[in-house]
C-alpha cells in the first residue's frame, strides 16, 4: 500500500491518505515546529518505510483514542519528538480500532 503525502502547513504537519482506505495518517513533531523532512515528502507517494523514520517504534507503542465527537474519531501514537494519528473521519465505516489494525498491516508489509 503507497500513500499520497502532504505537508501542511508550510511544513508543520505530514499528512498521509490512502485511496483505499477511510483513514488517513497525520504526524508533527510535539513541539509543532516545521520540519523539513516534512516538505522533503511534499506529493510524494510514500510507503511504511518512511512512515517508520517518523516513528520507529510504532510496533511497541500504546495508542490512545481521541477525536472531536462528532467530527473525526482519531488514535494516536507518540514517539520521542513526533505524534502520529490515524483520523477516520466522522462518515467513514472504519472506526479507530479498524483502522489500527490495518495501519498495522501496512507497517508490516
């Protein structure tokens, strides 16, 4: 599985979506300063390879559900400087759970 990145804004933020699944990947450092690998990934097709730079540990992390009722349903990992989350937004038929598993899967491959 490849995802589409962007880097919001100015570099703050890399978000990552998939065209077949209902989640999307968003990661930034805890501090939100910009970084630069960030742009370096900017419309970039990216796999589990460099997902994994962000946060190398993932496999061993605790994660914790968060999320604006009624807008998204979110998880989240953090890893030393940086926070992933798994955002399934609010119509989506996958719930935050689902979607661990499947990131998971995607790490993996």
């Amino acid at each position: 599985m490849i995802g589409k990145a962007e880097a919001l804004p100015m570099g703050a933020t890399l978000t990552v979506s998939f065209e077949e699944r209902e989640w999307f990947i968003q990661i930034h450092r805890i501090d939100r300063k910009v970084d630069n690998r960030f742009l370096d990934l900017n419309q970039k097709e990216v796999g589990s390879e460099q997902i994994a730079k962000f946060v190398p540990n993932w496999a061993n992390l605790e994660w914790q559900h968060a999320g604006m009722e009624g807008i998204a349903k979110e998880a989240y990992i953090q890893d030393g400087d940086y926070r992933l989350y798994l955002i399934c937004l609010k119509e989506a038929s996958v719930n935050p759970d689902t979607a661990i598993q499947e990131f998971k899967a995607f790490m993996k491959a």
